[in-house]
C-alpha cells in the first residue's frame, strides 16, 4: 500500500458525473461531465487547477463527456444527443451546435483545424465513427459492430480508436482503420508518448506498445483471478518509467517499472474515477462521479 503525500478535495461547483478533464494550456484546465438527460456541465480552472467554475448551459442540459483541442487551440466538446460545444477564448464562453443525427457522441477529435471526428456507441453491439465540419455537418460516417470508447488522433494522418475489445489505427487519414493485434478487454484509455503508447481496460488489463501499435505487450492481466481486481477508466504516464492508472471505487494503481508491476494507493474516495491528468507542477487531477474532484501530490 503506498502513501499519498498530500490529498485536497476541490470544490468543482457540481455534483454532477466529470467524465473527461484535460489541460488546454499550462493555466486552463476544462472538464466535461454532467447529468444525463437534465444536465450540462464545463467546469473550468484557469489557475492550474487549483480553483475552479462551473458552466451549465440551458440550451442544452444534456451530458458532456468528449473534449479535445484542434491545432488552432479551440475546444470542443461532446455528448447526448449530438451537443457540441467549442471555444475560441480557452473557455471562458461557449458556443452552442449540435449533430443532427442526435446520437451521443462520447467522444471527440480535431486533428486539423476544419475537420472533426466523433464516435458514439449504442449498447455494446453497434458504433459510428462520423466526421463533421466546424458547424457539426456530417462530412462521413462508418459503422461497426462493436462499441467504442475513446478516439485519440496523434497526427492529422494517424490514430487510434479504441472500444469492447478492439483497438483500431488509421495511417490515411482517416479514411480505413486496421485492427491492432490486442484484445480480450474492454479498453477504456490510452496515454500517447509519440510511438510508446500505455493503455488500460475495464477489466483491469494494462498493456503496452513501443512501436505504435506493432507489437502489443500485456503488462497486467486482469483477468487472472490471482491479482486485485481493478476496473481501469483513465491511465496517465508522466515518463517512461513512473505511471498511474485509476478507475471504479476510487481505486488508484502505481507503477515505477515502466508498468511491469503495480501497487495500491491508499483510499481517499468511494466514487468512480473517470479520468486523471497530470498538473504542470507534477500533481494529479483526478475527476469521477458525484462531483468528485482532487488534487493529489504523489
């Protein structure tokens, strides 16, 4: 069990569900979340993380939970029935537009400037990856049988999709995407370090790439009834070496061996965590269930 050397519980302004936080700059940090069919929230930071505001927009009171930042520094954000929101002003106003196929799109991407991607997910058997413009006009759309989770576009060209066991690349700009050699989860988040790639699954699995997707390597089988039971939602790596990996129940795991083993943090919250991030200063920001927010110093 290791030790946290300082836990602050943060005042998000909401109880809502924070599914996704992300910084857009080294001050501003913004996070997607709120109540499924009553609510929209952005809750946002502009001091590093450490105070924070939260924005429920009326035009739309459904649940935000995709964000990204396209080349030219606007953010957008996605949800229930095809909300969008974007901002020029790193969050300090928002601009309402919707997807008129209303879906709920639970994530988002802007690789270029002019061109999105958002995937959606019907139960676990059916998704759309659709490519919009700036105005939320639907440009192209695919479909598979299979859920998604999260999309993450490294370049204008490559990236990575990722759902109910399956994880997908594009090198063409989008237009086909190939499966990857790695399965047998439900894969939940990725964390990107040029070709090095970690990612996490609900199952508890951590897996590992140093070829952008060429080889896969296990590093944790979750499966296997010998090992602590994890559910993993987010996973965030601050070198090679030293990573974090957080999911349901609050539970937060620790490598030091580039994740070939892993421990236990000590308990500071019973609510699921959704997503985590690292602060400029080395701290995390872990956002989940209920409002639930914390600054943590490892």
């Amino acid at each position: 069990m290791l030790h946290w050397r300082k836990v602050v519980r943060l005042d998000a302004g909401t109880t809502s569900r924070l599914n996704k936080i992300r910084f857009v700059s080294n001050s501003v940090c913004v996070i997607a979340g709120g109540v499924r069919y009553d609510r929209s929230d952005i809750v946002r930071s502009d001091d590093g993380g450490y105070t924070w505001t939260d924005f429920s927009s009326p035009e739309s009171p459904k649940e935000l939970s995709g964000i990204t930042v396209a080349p030219d520094g606007k953010i957008y954000l996605s949800g229930i029935d095809g909300s969008t929101f974007s901002s020029i002003d790193q969050g300090k106003t928002w601009q309402f537009k919707r997807i008129y196929d209303w879906r709920f799109y639970n994530a988002i991407c802007f690789p270029v400037n002019d061109t999105g991607i958002v995937i959606n997910s019907m139960a676990l058997d059916t998704c759309h990856i659709t490519q919009i413009d700036t105005n939320c006009n639907i440009i192209d759309q695919q479909t598979y049988r299979f859920a998604l989770s999260d999309i993450y576009m490294t370049s204008p060209s490559t990236g990575y999709l990722i759902g109910y066991g399956v994880v997908m690349k594009t090198t063409d700009y989008r237009r086909t995407w190939v499966y990857q050699n790695v399965n047998k989860d439900q894969f939940t988040a990725m964390d990107i370090h040029g070709e090095e790639i970690w990612m996490c699954g609900s199952n508890g699995g951590i897996y590992h790439t140093i070829n952008g997707g060429g080889n896969w390597e296990q590093l944790r089988n979750g499966n296997d009834l010998t090992k602590t039971q994890y559910h993993l939602c987010s996973i965030v790596f601050k070198d090679k070496m030293n990573g974090w990996a957080a999911g349901e129940e609050g539970k937060v795991i620790y490598t030091d061996d580039a994740g070939k083993h892993w421990s236990e943090y000590d308990h500071f919250t019973d609510n699921d965590i959704r997503s985590m991030v690292l602060c400029p200063n080395g701290d995390l920001l872990v956002a989940g269930d209920n409002g639930t927010l914390f600054r943590i110093t490892p």
